[in-house]
C-alpha cells in the first residue's frame, strides 16, 4: 500500500493512478475492516488506516468514492458501524472512528472548496 501511495501522475497517467488507488483502497478495506479488526492482533490496523489517509490526501474523489461506497452498500456500512459502536477491541474501534473522522471532515473541506469556486 506504501508504494502505491507515493506513485504520482509523473510516473502513470491519471486514469491509471486513480484506478491504482482505487483498487488498493478496496484491497486495505477489505483487509483492515472485513479481517484484521476481527482478528486478536489487529495492532497493524493504524498502520493501514495511516496509509489509507495518505492515498485519500491525494485524490480527493477516492474520498467521496469511498464514503458512498460505505453508505451505499448496507453490508459495509453494518460493518463500519458494527466496529464502532460495538466493538469491545481497544485497537480496531478507534481506528475504525478516526479513519470515518478523517474522510467527514475532508468531505466537508472538498464541499467548501466546491462551493467557493461555483461548481
């Protein structure tokens, strides 16, 4: 995941990039959601959420891609949800709360940002 966060559109094209971190976000949602925060050492979830937050600051529509895909998909969400309101594990309900934390509050600076320049 760390070597597809640092690929910039010098070294692919734009379409490849964003389908590059496209497919690495599912990949790390997967893992670290649907595996790692069910698993009783998920201590290698921050690092995941980490490098997740780092292709998001990079894109601004994965963070939008993402955020629907989780509240379009009743499974997903159940899951996110389930993680942070039920989970009794000291690691993967943080990290889990953050990671949502983190793409409101750039969904809210990508809607400012819209608005202020009249899309």
């Amino acid at each position: 995941m760390a070597n597809v966060s640092t690929f910039t559109q010098a070294d692919v094209n734009k379409e490849e990039l964003h389908s590059m971190r496209t497919n690495i976000l599912k990949i790390a949602y997967k893992a670290c959601f649907e595996i790692i925060a069910r698993c009783f050492n998920n201590a290698v979830m921050k690092e995941f959420i980490n490098e997740m937050i780092v292709i998001f600051k990079k894109d601004d529509v994965l963070v939008i891609e993402f955020l629907r895909g989780i509240l379009e998909n009743q499974e997903t969400l159940e899951t996110v949800c389930e993680l942070i309101l039920e989970c009794p594990d000291n690691c993967a309900k943080p990290s889990t709360a953050y990671l949502c934390k983190y793409l409101l509050a750039r969904l809210k600076i990508i809607e400012k940002d819209a608005l202020l320049k009249g899309e």
